[in-house]
C-alpha cells in the first residue's frame, strides 16, 4: 500500500471480501447478535475464501500476505455491516497464531499451522487473568515442568472464541516471578489442547458480541508436551510483543470499519427523514456531527495504515500502532454515538442497526489495551517523560 491509496492488487483484495460480505445481510448478523448464535455460516465461507490463512506463510498453505492486506480484510468485514460480530469471529485466526508462526519449532509450525488455515483445529489465545489485568508480568497461572511435560494450572479471562477453540495459546510462569531479574522474565508460551476435564470454558454475559463467546477459562492439570512449548523457556513476554502492534492495528482498522458502517446508515436516514417539511441532514445540527465524525474515521485510518506499513517494512510501529488504536476507538464511538442519535427515538430501535454498532464499539476503547496505557505508552516512549505507573 502506497501511503494514501491502495495498489491495484489490495483493491481487489478488499472487493472480494465486500462481495464475499455481501451474502450476509443485516438481519443476518441482527439474527446473530438477539440470539448469541455464532455466525458459523460467514466463518466457513470466509475460510474457504482462503482468507483464515491469508497472513501465513506460504509453505503451510497460506497466502503470506502482511499486515496490510489483513487490515483491509478485517475492516471490509466489519464495515460490511457485520461489525465486531463479524470481525471477532475471525480475528485470531488471521494474526493471533503470528508468535507461534515466528517462534514455533519447525516441527510444531509444520504441524499445526496447516490445521488452523483448514479450520481442523481452531485458536483462542489465554493471557488475561482476573488479578492481573493489563500487568501481565503479574500473572498467576503457572507451568511446571515434570519429564517431557509442563502441567498448567491457573485461570484466564476474557479468552474469546474459547466455547468454539480446541487448541489455546496459553502464557504461564515458568519460574516465579521473585527467582528472575526482570518482572518480563520467567514468562513461557505454549501451544496446547483445550482438553475437556482439564480446560473449563464459562462464558461471560456481556453488552455486546453475544454471538462471539467471552470466557473464563480454568486450567487444572493440564498437560502439555515439551514440544509444545514455543521458542524458549521464559522468553514468552518477548513473544508476545511481537504480536502486540498487529493486533493493535488490526482492532483500530476494524474499529474504523465500524463506524464508517453506523455513519453511512446514519447519512442515509438524515437524507430521508422529513421532519417540519425538510429532510433533517439539511440542519446542521445534524449535518455538521455527521462531517466531524467523517473527519475522525478517515484521520485515524491513516493513522493504522501507516503503522500497518512500516510493521510490513520491518520498521518500529509501536508509537504508530497504539495511536492508532486510540484514535480509532475515540472516532468509531464518536461516529457510533451520533449515529444513534441522528436517528432520533429510532436509534435505540434494534432494525436500524445503530443500536448494535453503539454497543460493540466499546470493545475498540477497552481491549486489548485500554485509552490511558496507551497515552502513558506514548508520554514515555514518544515524548521521552517518566514513566508513572
């Protein structure tokens, strides 16, 4: 991608995911999102679209395309209409196994990379504990290795897609935190089996995306093999970083997806909505909140696509990633928020759609990372102030 537009080949990348997107209209996801139903039916055709491997290598089956292309992918998908609904349910198959891809033994990549691109087995990602929050350093969960296996044992929570996943990527202390150098040490990551009397999935009721399952996750004894350990012993905080700009980018893409969707129905309804004789998108009370939230949607979007091309240069994107993130999230709820109300009392009405935009953008604020480490990472590492947490 070219810093503003995009080369012919992305073009017609994101065109076929509009017209694969196109087969699932708004009462589909609408459907989707009133009985928490899991949107099975867009997953399989996105997967045999080759899109769930679109971002690994070659060798394994995939496309190897970068991060580029899966921005635009997952923001086609969840501009289309079918918002974090959509775009969750795909999400961590498209990036999420990237540690495993970089770091996995050959022999491990070998045999599990091509199942997830089939679908045979399918991801969720366990690092979010109750106690610990955004301070991973500081989690719980523990793999102690006995022979030629790790027994894990702790609890995650807000692990999605955990009630559809059989494998989980799972981060644990190996060595206690008060026997290493640095709270970041002492950290593994493993690729393991959800197996059933060891793994317990309990979905977590939440506002929105009710069709992608959040969970709490509780290990006990669960048995994983040496050779499932990816990369090094302890070196499992190093790992994760690697994955952490990718997806900061991808849920702001996504986010911009969302909002671009709730202010294109809104401008619809404004120009069709006659009150006192004249349509309302003619006052500009409601014209002039409809253009700044435009203007927010498309200033972030540069944004994550600026950082999606210097990770896809090889360049640092950490500042770029996590702008992007904020702003993105800032501007969707911005343009969620005055979707709703330029549709007045019918914006709280679940037909227009607007309603269910409003409340799955809040997803894009909170996770995975909230507003306020962002705006510390960049204080610290951008404008060079001390760090205060």
């Amino acid at each position: 991608m070219s810093e503003f537009w995009l080369t012919e080949a992305q073009q017609e990348i994101r065109d076929s995911v509009e017209r694969l997107c196109a087969r699932f209209d708004a009462a589909y996801w609408r459907g989707c999102d009133q009985t928490g139903a899991f949107p099975q039916a867009f997953v399989d055709a996105f997967a045999e679209g080759g899109w769930i491997g679109m971002a690994m290598p070659a060798q394994f089956g995939g496309s190897g395309l970068g991060l580029t292309e899966a921005a635009l992918v997952m923001q086609a998908v969840a501009q289309s209409g079918a918002g974090q609904t959509g775009a969750s349910a795909v999400h961590m198959n498209i990036f999420g196994p990237m540690p495993l891809v970089k770091f996995g033994s050959a022999e491990l990549r070998a045999r599990a990379i091509p199942r997830l691109i089939s679908r045979e087995d399918r991801l969720c990602f366990g690092v979010t504990e109750p106690d610990s929050g955004l301070d991973t350093t500081n989690l719980k969960t523990r793999a102690v290795k006995k022979g030629d296996r790790y027994i894990i044992n702790g609890r995650k929570i807000w692990t999605s897609v955990a009630q559809e996943a059989n494998k989980i990527l799972i981060v644990a202390r190996t060595t206690p935190r008060d026997e290493v150098k640095k709270p970041t040490e002492g950290l593994s990551l493993f690729y393991a089996d959800m197996t059933p009397g060891h793994v317990t999935a309990t979905v977590i009721p939440k506002m929105g995306r009710k069709a992608v399952d959040s969970n709490s996750v509780f290990i006990d004894d669960l048995e994983v093999p040496v050779e499932n350990l990816i990369g090094e012993e302890g070196k499992g905080f190093r790992y994760l970083l690697e994955g952490l700009n990718p997806e900061r980018v991808l849920v702001a893409t996504e986010a911009v997806g969302i909002g671009r969707c709730a202010l294109a129905r809104a401008a619809d309804y404004a120009k069709t909505r006659v009150v006192f004789g004249r349509p309302i998108g003619q006052n500009q009370g409601i014209a002039h909140p409809l253009a700044r939230a435009w203007a927010g949607l498309e200033a972030a979007n540069l944004m994550a696509f600026k950082a999606a091309a210097l990770h896809d240069a090889g360049k640092d994107c950490g500042a770029e990633a996590n702008a992007a993130k904020y702003l993105a999230g800032e501007a969707a709820f911005a343009a969620c928020e005055t979707a709703v109300l330029t549709h007045g009392g019918m914006g709280y009405a679940q037909e227009y759609d607007v309603e269910r935009f409003f409340r799955e953008i809040m997803i894009a604020r909170i996770a995975p990372v909230s507003r306020e480490m962002i705006l510390n990472y960049i204080a610290e590492k951008v404008l060079g102030l001390p760090k205060s947490y």
